[in-house]
C-alpha cells in the first residue's frame, strides 16, 4: 500500500489530533492528489472512505485545526487547486447539510 495513503488513512481515524497534525494531514491529502492516478482501484476505493470520513467530521478537525491557524488565511497562504477541496473545512462546516429522504427507494 502507499505510505502517503496509509498514513492518512490513520489520520482521519483521530479527529482530534492536533492542530499541527491536522495541518500535515491536509498537506499528505493535497499529496496523495498528485498521485491519485497512479493508485489501485482498492487504494482509490479506500482513500475515497477516508475522505469522506474527514468531511463528515470536518466540525472536530476544524475546531482542532483552529487552535493552531487559521484555514482561511493558510489557504490564501498556500493557494491550493480548486480541487482539493479538504482545504475547506470551514466551508464545509457551514454548508447545509443534504437532506436523507424519509422513504426507501424500491427497484424493479
């Protein structure tokens, strides 16, 4: 397995890392998407669990994150690719939630 990919997977297990740790887990995540195409189909399927455990516990990273920089200005600071859309946890935070119908959808 790739050691970038590893290490994240670890990373998004403890949303309550430090600031600084939440800094280089963003960091190795913005690495792991320069190499994203060179990935297994199982390293693809697993970081995109990762990643959406990192966006649904965005709220515990960021308050972590915060006590350390703030995303907005290390953002402008380091001008990441519209893509890479984990440098935006405080926006994420504050965005609506999608909501989960009340109904099950039946196929044929």
């Amino acid at each position: 397995m790739n050691l970038l990919l590893k290490n994240y997977l670890v990373d998004v297990e403890y949303p309550e890392a430090s600031g600084i740790e939440q800094l280089q887990m963003l960091a190795r995540r913005s690495e792991l998407a320069e190499i994203e195409y060179t990935l297994s189909p199982l390293e693809k399927n697993q970081l995109a669990e990762a990643d959406r455990k990192l966006a649904l516990q965005a709220d515990k990273v960021l308050a972590e994150l915060s006590r350390f920089v703030n995303l907005a200005d290390e953002r402008e600071r380091l001008q990441p690719s519209a893509g890479e859309w984990w440098w935006y946890l405080d926006v994420l935070v504050r965005a609506p939630a999608v909501p989960t119908p009340s109904y099950q959808l039946v196929t044929p």
